[in-house]
C-alpha cells in the first residue's frame, strides 16, 4: 500500500486535543514543551483547558493544531514503527496543516514552526479591520462555476476563491459585501447551499497581503531544508523539495487557494491508496473519501488510534 500522510488546517480545533496522547507518551508531552517553550507561553494549557474562544483565535489555533499534529506524529513514530520517509510516498497539508506536513518531513524544526505558525495567525488577523472581510462555503457547485460565481460578485471588491476542497465544496474570501453577492448569486446558478462562515479574517485572498509579505520576512530568517518525503504544495497541486521554493509557495499561499482537491486527486494519481489524517478531527478524511473513493481515508490523533494504526497489516 502507497501511504500519504496528511495533515488539518483551521476547524478542526478543539478543547482537548492532544492531552490524552500527553498523559500516556512522554514523545508527545515533550512536543508540547518544546512548542510551549517556543512561544513562551503554556499553549497546552489553552489547548486542554480552553476556553474554546481563546484558543479559536487564530494566533493560537494554528500553533495549536500544528502541535497536536506533531504529537501524534512523534508517538506513531515510537508506538508504532513509523518512519516517514520509508513509509510515506507524499505529505501534505490543508493551509497552516502545509507547515505541520513539513515539520514532519524535517524541512523546519518544531519550534520554528510554532512561532512562524503564531506569527502567521497574528499577521493574518491583523490584515483587515475587523468585519470588513467575509467568508463562505458554496456547496453543489464545481470550481469553474464558482470562479465564474465570484467574478461576477466581485464588483470591483475582492472575491477569490480560497479553498478548494473536493467536489462540490469550495470557499470564497473577500470583501464581505462581495462574498454576500457571491452567496445569492450562487444560490441563482444551483448551489445546494451557500454558508457565511465565523471567521476572523478572510484567508486566502488578496486582502490580506500584508500577511504575505510578513511571512516572507520572517521565513528568510528560518532554516528550511529539504524534507524527507515529497511536499505536495496547496498553492501548486504538485511535488516540491527545494527549500527555496518551499519558503516562496509559503508566502504565496496566504492569499493563494489551497488547491486540496487537485492534491488529493495528484497523490491518487501517483498510487496513494491510503491517506493518513495525522492530528485532532476528520476533515480531510472526509474530503478523501469525495475526491478518490478508492483512497483509504484514516485519521490518528488518539492513543486508539495509534493501537488501531499498529496493529493494522502494512498492506490492509
């Protein structure tokens, strides 16, 4: 079996992530201290002990989920006989997950990865006024007709399609007037749904920037190397293992789609017939199964996961 390992972005949060792999496995809790320490601050603690307000605000989120993901990484790894770049053909991750995917891969270190993940959170929420940008899932429609969808509502605002997720769900970001527009306009050509989403800053679009050019600041002073396994990029849908063009797909991404249906779709291609979400939640398990059917979809952020995980054939 060809295995990609893959990693969650922003939603998948939740009060309790991580601890019981922190109580049980002293290769998680010591993530959590190096990640702690990196940023000065106990962020596990929000993580176990929320509340849930604060560590949804997006300077602590994507740290947050990066750690958890981590966590569960070092554990599989000593529990279970993991070893990335024996067992992996690709990893990937959906926005911040890009970042967990490469610390995995050894490209950049746990704590460079926290605090370039707080900086990110900060840089991105600072980028707009506060309810001046928008969000919104569009459900029922293919990429082309919501990039059509979007043109049409920009009306000389923003509004870029942020995330392409699978078939049928894709997210638009822009001004918020703007993505109300795309939202009814949506709803005239077929969607199922269109949803404004609670977000505190609209990702992924033009609007912030700002973020992107305090992302390349601070990633020209990070060391990046190589990662062990193959990076499939969410701003190209592709391969990539020169550390300079990793640093340049990561400034690109903050206002760039994430492009995870053609990443799932990419790795199928290749011969993935697994992927394994590593970290809290099962969105991009659920994704899998809309994009490549004949994919196995596995998530492992718990002590049974990783028993399940071990005690599965390498072939199953």
């Amino acid at each position: 079996m060809s295995s990609a390992f893959v990693f969650p972005g922003q939603g998948s949060q939740a009060v309790g992530m991580g601890k019981a792999l922190a109580d049980e496995f002293a290769v998680a809790r010591a993530v959590f201290e190096e990640v702690d320490e990196a940023l000065g601050e106990k962020l596990s603690s929000v993580m176990w002990d929320g509340p849930i307000e604060t560590l949804t605000l997006t300077a602590n989120t994507q740290p947050a989920l990066m750690a958890a993901s981590l966590a569960a990484l070092r554990v599989l790894e000593s529990e279970a006989g993991l070893d990335l770049k024996r067992d992996a053909a690709f990893v990937a991750g959906h926005s911040l997950g890009e970042y967990s995917a490469l610390a995995a891969a050894g490209s950049i270190s746990i704590a460079d990865t926290a605090r370039l993940l707080r900086l990110r959170g900060t840089a991105m929420q600072a980028a707009t006024p506060v309810g001046t940008g928008a969000m919104a899932a569009i459900l029922g429609l293919d990429f082309d007709k919501v990039a059509a969808v979007a043109a049409e509502a920009a009306q000389g605002e923003v509004c870029d399609i942020a995330n392409d997720n699978a078939p049928g769900q894709v997210v638009v970001s822009g001004n918020a007037a703007a993505v109300e527009r795309a939202c009814e306009i949506a709803k005239r050509e077929g969607a199922m749904r269109a949803i404004l989403l609670t977000v505190s800053a609209p990702f992924h679009c033009s609007l912030i920037a700002s973020a992107a050019d305090a992302m390349r600041e601070a990633l020209a002073g990070v060391e990046v190397r190589a990662p062990k396994v193959l990076l499939v990029a969410n701003v190209t849908a592709a391969p990539v293992v020169d550390p300079a063009e990793i640093r340049a797909l990561l400034v690109k991404q903050v206002t760039s789609t994430v492009r995870w249906r053609e990443s799932v779709a990419f790795m199928a291609e290749q011969g993935v017939t697994r992927l394994v979400e590593v970290g809290t939640g099962k969105v991009l398990s659920g994704l899998t199964k809309r994009i490549a059917r004949h994919v196995a979809a596995a998530n492992v952020g718990t002590p049974d996961d990783i028993a399940a995980f071990a005690a599965a054939p390498a072939d199953a």
